[in-house]
C-alpha cells in the first residue's frame, strides 16, 4: 500500500492537536524532508515479494497417543 505525503493543511491540524505552532516555511520545510523518506517507501512497496515456492509445506501436526509419549520418555 502507497504512502502519501501529507497535504499542508493535514501538517497544520496535526501540529495543533500537539500544541506545535508552525509557520508556512515551517510546514513546506517539514514536507521537503519527508518527501525523500516516504519516496524510499513507495519503492520498496513496488518490489516483489520474490518468495521460493514451498518444497516441504508444513502440517498442522498430531497430538501423540499414549504409547507414543511413553516411548519418548523411556528414551530418555
């Protein structure tokens, strides 16, 4: 999923909900340096994932029976 930049007027409203005063050049500073970060991000979301295929699925496995268990411990 692609990040976006925040618009100016979202940088002011979450500034105010955390009592930061920021100015025009303040906002427009603030979005110059996320815009490299959040380009960084959208490139790595376009990658593949690239994942081998599954030579050995996993089962969801099986409880032993008493026998079984007791084996196991004797082994010890």
């Amino acid at each position: 999923m692609p990040v976006s930049l925040p618009t100016p007027d979202q940088l002011k409203r979450i500034a105010e909900k955390m009592n930061l005063s920021l100015t025009d050049a303040d906002v427009a500073s603030f979005l110059g340096l996320m815009k490299p970060s959040i380009d960084g991000y959208n490139v790595v979301d376009q990658l593949p994932d690239n994942l081998p295929p599954v030579k050995y699925p996993r089962t969801p496995g099986y409880r032993p029976g008493p026998a079984e268990r007791m084996w196991i411990l004797s082994a010890r």
